[in-house]
C-alpha cells in the first residue's frame, strides 16, 4: 500500500441515513470502510450483520473491511463473503484453529487479517504473520464508540512494525480505536498503515476536510 489509508467505522456513522453517511465519505476521500460486527457476547455490543454488508455492496464501491468481533467467527464467514465483504479479520482470541479460519478466509476471495484485544500479546502471531494481509491491533477495549486511544500501545505497534520489517512480511498494521486528529501522527509514527477513524470523521462537520487531514498526518509523520 503505497499511502497511509483512512478508514472510517459505520459504527459512528448516523444509522437513519447510512446510504447518504457512505456516499459522503467515499466522495470525502475515504479509502475503505470499516463494518465492526459484534455478537454481545465476544463484544458487550450487538451491532450488525451480513444484511448490512449487502447493503453497503450495493451502495460503494469502496472495499468493506469486516471486522468480525464475534464468537466462533468461522460460522459466518461464508455469509460475509457472500454479502461483498473484501476484508475479514477475526480476533484470535475467538479461533480455535487460527491457521484453518485464515485459509478459509483465503479460499472464499477476500483478503485476510487478525485483530488482537489490547491485552492479547503479539507472539500469538508468531506462526500466523506471514499469511496475513493485515492485524488489527485495538487501541481500546472492544465493545463501544468514542472511547479514547491507549497511548501505551503504541509501544505494540512499533513491536509489531519491527516483526514485519523484519521478517520481510507484507502484512500492514491497522490501529482500530480512538484515532483522531490529536493522535494520529503518533499513531503513524509507531508505524500503522490503516487507520479506522469512526467518531473523528462523522462527528465532524466536513468528512472530506476531517479525511484529508487524517491522512495528511499521517503521511507526514
């Protein structure tokens, strides 16, 4: 991936209008969209489903980076495809079998990538990394919008960043929680390539405005 990439959450977007919020931030710039899904019981919160994926399919055609925050994530996998997800990512902390769930993601045509809980250590990725497109490193506990980011896992992602140079691995680190204008540079500085940005873009008044300036930042950090 050539720029850092902005990414916004769904989950912040005003839900009675959704149509209108997606046209608005792919026309302000956005590279992907974020869709968190939560089961209440993985997550404390009970967000959407494959339904909703199919919704968005119909209505961007920005990539839709699934974020599936659930239990027995392997389950629902196939209908996430099926629905025009490009991106599923499932928690490790949820796969019994991490290897089996990540080729599966593989076979059904979507790019692949694992999410860690801000507790969750990195060496769960020591035999998983290398067939990877991306991890989710969460920034925050998982569960409800608007929380403020953790500045002390930016030590995570700079550990992270170094096992990938280091490995020579193509996968890109997404930092998922709290990214706003006041943190992003250290955010990008720690080494993420993907941020999701759900309150500091549809909080705003100018998606585009608040987007650019988002990646702005981070390009330059």
């Amino acid at each position: 991936m050539s720029r850092k990439k902005i990414v916004p959450s769904i989950l912040s977007a005003d839900l009675t209008r959704l149509a209108q919020e997606v046209e608005a931030a792919e026309k302000g710039g956005a590279d992907w969209l974020h869709v968190d899904v939560m089961d209440g019981h993985f997550a404390p919160t009970i967000t959407i489903g494959p339904l909703i994926v199919s919704a968005l399919r119909k209505t961007t055609k920005l990539p839709l980076d699934v974020h599936l925050m659930i239990e027995n994530p392997d389950r629902y996998i196939e209908q996430f495809s099926e629905a025009g997800a490009d991106i599923i990512t499932v928690p490790v902390e949820a796969c019994t079998h991490l290897h089996r769930t990540v080729h599966f993601i593989k076979d059904r045509g979507c790019q692949v990538g694992v999410c860690l809980n801000p507790a969750t250590p990195l060496s769960l990725l020591d035999c998983i990394l290398p067939d990877l497109d991306l991890v989710i490193l969460l920034m925050v506990n998982p569960g409800f919008k608007g929380q403020k980011l953790d500045p002390a896992l930016l030590a995570k992602i700079r550990a992270l960043r170094k096992l990938i140079n280091e490995g020579g691995l193509q996968a890109n680190i997404e930092a998922d929680g709290g990214i706003s204008l006041d943190n992003i540079s250290q955010v990008a500085g720690a080494g993420a390539d993907i941020f999701v940005a759900g309150t500091a873009v549809f909080s705003s008044k100018d998606y585009g405005e608040t987007i650019s300036k988002l990646r702005n930042l981070a390009e330059s950090a």
